[in-house]
C-alpha cells in the first residue's frame, strides 16, 4: 500500500511512480541426515519504490492494461522462524526459533523488475480495478560478510551478526534472490469530476504569430 504518481504521455502510454510498503515472506523444508527436518520461514518488510510505463487502452466500460519497468527496493526488517526436529536413539527432539531477526544478514538495498497485468472497470466516474504484478529480484539478498559467524577470543565479532539462530538449528544462508507475484484488487474515486475542454487555448501559438495592423 502507498501513494502513486501517474503522467500521461499520450492517450494510450502513461509513466508510473509509486511507493509502497510491501511484506513478503518464503518457506521451506528441508530434510537432513536420517530422517531429520528444518522448517525454515522467513518475514520482509520492505518499502518498494517502483518505477514503469503503461499500456492501456478503452473498450467501452472495461480498460484492459499493461505495464513494465523498475523498482528500487529497501529493507526495513527480516524475522526469522525455524523448527529443527533431531531423530535420536531416544526419541524426537525439536528445536524452536521464532521470529529471530536477520536483519544484518540481509542486503538493505535492492533491485529488480517488474510486469504486470490488470483491468479497470468504470461505474460512473469510479472505477474497480485487478491486477496481477510480477516483481523478479535481481540482487543477491545474503549479506557475505555476515554469512558466517565467527569468534576471536571467545567473544563474537561485533560485525557479525547474532548466532542465535544458526547455533540453534543446522542452518547456513546461500546466496538468493527472491521473486514476488501479487494480486491487487483496488477502488478509485475521483475527488473531482473531469471535463473535456472543448475549445483548448492555443498559447504557444498566439504567442508566436504576427498580429496584423
């Protein structure tokens, strides 16, 4: 959600600005060893700040779309939540870590495109619109440098990350990007009532042309 800036170039093609807060989050599920799990989820919070132009055109009550571009991404938070469950001769053993953050782990800035889909549907002079968007990261997310906790005289490195999470469960980041695919359904209503100016002033050209005497 977030406010958003449109231009339009001509009737067909406009240039969009928007910043959103966006949360996204991926799982997975892992088997180790014999017989042992690691359920992983991770949380984002992320302000997006998408940049694209636009395609659309009016059929009647109905104006399909679409669009292309860019966007400029920022992380505000990262939590992680993961449960390890350990096969041993006496029995299970799980492991907890709930909403462990990794913030230092993650990079704070990043990059991707984008695509999208949708259509508007005009009631009077409101509209009802859905859309599909596609947003493909194209930054590596690991922090390298805090990929791997290590210690110098028993103490943890300031510059590291806390190791909660990692002496906790059998878990190492790789290097990964993420991809989104969201679906927006949305409502305008216009706090004013456009008009067609019938006869546009032509400045420009009373400017520049020659009154005669």
């Amino acid at each position: 959600m977030g406010p958003a800036a449109a231009f339009n170039i001509n009737d067909d093609f406009s240039l969009n600005l928007e910043i959103l807060f966006s949360l996204k989050s991926y799982s997975s599920i892992i088997s180790l060893f014999s017989g042992d799990t690691l359920r992983y989820n991770e949380k984002q919070a992320w302000i997006d700040i998408p940049l694209y132009v636009r395609y659309e055109k009016t059929y009647g009550k109905w104006s399909p779309y679409i669009y292309g571009g860019y966007s400029f991404n920022f992380l505000l938070s990262a939590k992680a939540t993961a449960t390890f469950v350990n096969i041993e001769p006496s029995g299970k053993k799980s492991t907890e870590v709930n909403d462990k953050s990794i913030y230092d782990q993650r990079q704070k800035f990043n990059t991707s495109w984008l695509a999208g889909v949708g259509t508007r549907y005009r009631i009077g002079y409101k509209y009802i619109s859905l859309e599909v968007r596609y947003m493909a990261g194209l930054t590596n997310q690991l922090n390298s440098s805090n990929q791997y906790p290590f210690q110098v005289n028993d103490e943890i490195n300031a510059n590291v990350y806390s190791t909660d999470l990692q002496y906790s469960v059998p878990r190492v980041d790789s290097y990964f990007r993420m991809n989104s695919i969201s679906i927006m359904i949305g409502y305008v209503h216009p706090l004013y009532k456009p008009r067609k100016i019938e006869n546009k002033p032509q400045l420009l050209k009373a400017l520049f042309t020659k009154k005669n005497d």
